[in-house]
C-alpha cells in the first residue's frame, strides 16, 4: 500500500515539474486559450536580409545589399535604427490573447489599420505578421499572417510602445549622416561663408588648411566633425511651408560645405537661417533632402580660420 502510494506521488511530482518547466511558454487566457509567448519572437542569431512593413500609408523596405543596409535601396539605415528594431523582434512577446467576441474595434483595427510585416532571409519568408498600436495608450497589438488570432504585444520589464517603430516613415529610417564620403577617399573639403571660406586639402600624406598653420589633433579634430556632420531630422515634403518663405529658399545662406573626393566627385550641403527659428538651421543634403541642423551644435562644427589661430 505504502509502495503504491509513493508511486502516486512520484507521478504528480513529475507531472508538476512538468508543468512548471512548461509555464514560460504557455500561458492560459481568460477564453480558454493557451498560447505560445514567443510565437512572433525570432531568435537573435537568425539571418535577415529584408524586412517589408506595408500598409496603406506605409511602405518601407530595410534590405541587407552589398555588406549595407539600406532603405528602400535608396538610403543609407541609420545604425542606432537598425540596433533598436532588431532588438525589438528578438525580444517583444505576447502578452495576452485578444478573442474576436472581446474587443471589435482592436480587432477591426488590426484587420484594416495594421502594418503587415515581412521578415525574409533572402527569397525564404521566414516570419509574417500584422502589427498595429494603439498611440493614446501606447498599447500594441498583433495578429498572426492570417488575422485568425489577435494579441496584446510587449516587451517584458519595460514600459515600451512596440508598435512605434514599425510606423515610423521613410525619413526616420535613414541614417543621419549627411555625408558619403570617407576619410579614405576625401581629398578635400571647403566651407564657403559669405565672408571667406576655409578648405581643408590633402597634400603629402596628410592634410591642411590652406594660408593656416594649424596643430595637427585640432585640425583632425575639426576634419572629422565636419566629415561625420549628422541632421537632427529630416524634413518630409508636406513640412517644408514651416521652414519656407512661400515657395522658396530662405535668402541667408549660413555657410556651404563640400566635400570632393579622391575620384572628383563631390558631395555639397546648404545652411540656412530660418526665420523666426532659434534652435535650428535649414540645411539641404547632397541628395537634395532637407533636413535641420542644431544651431548650438553646428556653430561648434562650423570653424573658421581664426579657430586655428
């Protein structure tokens, strides 16, 4: 008898340690259902070369080409960007499960207001889904590829917004730095300001600034300021009537910066004072974007000659 009792109890030790070693990845809803926390989770070491986030006011493709990532194969993705998103899917998780019958308008807004994301390791589809959040509660929420199922989403330990990156526009995936060119292949770089001009050239193995003798470390120092030159943001096109007198240019131009490289080609930036703006400049990219400039911070950048006196 004592025998059999034993047996009885070293079966339910067995099935609690089961079910304990079981919680993390299950977890019951209120409806019945039980569900796979990590369902939309992907493993940090999986191999991505595309992701395609698409909605009606969205269509963004971040693609691994040629050792860069680049955005909508035109743009350069910002690396702070890149960190941030990937970190996101490696670790946000379900929540909890959302039936049809419980919530109609989260659900109706996953079926017609969702970003459906696409992640792919070459032409294989390795994870799809369908993401949208609420902004005034900062909720975030998700449905597998065929909408059959929808999920509060999160991050566990942090009061994050998941859904936040994946709606951000093409503007706010590029990297900020307004400039191509490398040390590797710089061969000159010049700022033009109304009043005179500096030009920064290469010439027997290293580089000066032309009628100024300046120590080396400012000098470099300077170089890889101007060089590694980044924008606070870029300015979408429906933006640009704030920054504008009507249809044109503002008239003060602050300074010019060009930068030419070994192979003659060269990249130019425009600064120019906005009206009524104390905190920023207008600047225009080698591409032809617009985007702003800290003043604070680019009046540091902005040397002169006598900066080397």
């Amino acid at each position: 008898m004592q025998k059999q009792k034993n047996i009885r109890l070293l079966i339910a030790l067995s099935i609690i340690v089961i079910i304990i070693a079981l919680l993390p990845l299950l977890k019951s809803t209120g409806d019945g259902l039980s569900v796979n926390k990590k369902q939309f989770t992907l493993d940090q070491q999986t191999v991505i070369t595309d992701v395609i986030l698409s909605s009606d006011s969205i269509n963004n493709k971040l693609s691994y080409i040629n050792g860069k990532w680049l955005v909508n194969n035109k743009y350069e993705l910002d690396p702070h960007m890149r960190d941030v998103f990937f970190s996101i899917i490696s670790q946000m998780e379900i929540r909890r499960t959302i039936s049809k019958t419980q919530n109609d308008s989260i659900n109706n807004a996953l079926k017609n207001r969702s970003i459906k994301v696409s992640i792919l390791n070459n032409q294989e589809l390795i994870q799809e889904y369908w993401i949208w959040g609420d902004k005034k509660t900062q909720t975030s929420y998700i449905s597998d590829a065929n909408r059959e199922q929808s999920y509060v989403l999160h991050i566990p330990g942090y009061r994050s917004y998941v859904a936040g990156i994946f709606q951000v526009p093409e503007s706010d995936w590029r990297s900020r730095r307004v400039f191509t060119t490398l040390f590797t292949n710089l061969n000159a770089l010049t700022i033009e300001y109304p009043d005179e001009s500096i030009n920064f050239k290469y010439k027997e193995s290293f580089f000066e600034i032309e009628g100024v003798y300046a120590d080396s470390t400012q000098l470099i120092t300077s170089l890889e300021n101007l060089l590694f030159l980044q924008t606070e943001q870029y300015v979408l096109p429906s933006e640009l009537s704030n920054y504008m007198n009507g249809d044109f240019l503002p008239t003060k131009t602050i300074a010019t910066i060009t930068a030419s490289k070994l192979s003659g080609a060269k990249e130019k930036v425009s600064v120019y004072e906005i009206e009524n703006e104390a905190n920023f400049y207008l600047g225009l990219t080698p591409d032809s974007s617009y985007c702003l400039f800290n003043k604070k911070r680019l009046k540091k950048i902005l040397v002169k000659k006598m900066n080397f006196n």
